[in-house]
C-alpha cells in the first residue's frame, strides 16, 4: 500500500487539484492532476457510493489502485493526482490490468 506521506492528509488540497487541475477520462477511471509546490507528490483515490454501496467493497477497490500506485511510483513525478473511479469492475479487475491502466494516465499526466 502506498505510505501514508504520500496521500492527501486535508480537503483543501483535494478541492485545489479539482479546481485548478487538469482531466484525463478513460471509460472506467479518470485522473485529475495539477502541478505541486510541494518536495513529493501526492495521491488520492476516491469511490463513490454510487459505483458500490458497501463500504467494504469501496475500500478494496481503494486498496488494489493504492498498490498500484506504489509499484508504479517514480519519484520524479512532482503532481498531485486524484482517481476518480466509475466502474465497480475495478473489484474482480485482474490487477496487472489496473497497474498498466495506471501506468498509462500517469504517462498522459506527464506529458501533459
């Protein structure tokens, strides 16, 4: 899972990279990013109750895209990023699948 010093810790910065950020959709999933001020980069993944209504499902599916996340981590990278999630195939989803949809948005986010 990915150490707790590189997520959001406040709503502030989460609501600034909403505002301020740029958006890349795919069908299932989408990233905001905006550039950071800050000496590391920082993640958020949000589910909504609207993909799936357990708790215990949202925070699984949380969970594998945190994994993914930090075996995709390049500390270069300095953006803070949200996922938004749409889909609840994320949940049976075979993992190397999430890890390579990851890895594709984080390279759009760079050349963006």
């Amino acid at each position: 899972m990915l150490s707790s010093k590189y997520r959001f810790h406040s709503r502030g910065g989460v609501k600034y990279t909403y505002q301020k950020g740029k958006t890349i959709r795919t069908p299932k999933l989408s990233l905001v990013f905006a550039p950071n001020k800050k000496q590391r980069q920082r993640y958020a993944v949000v589910v909504s109750k609207k993909v799936l209504k357990t708790a215990v499902g949202r925070n699984r599916i949380r969970r594998r895209l945190y994994e993914a996340i930090r075996l995709e981590f390049d500390p270069t990278i300095k953006l803070d990023c949200i996922f938004v999630i749409y889909s609840r195939d994320f949940l049976k989803m075979d993992f190397e699948k999430i890890r390579t949809q990851i890895r594709e948005l984080l390279d759009k986010a760079r050349v963006v």
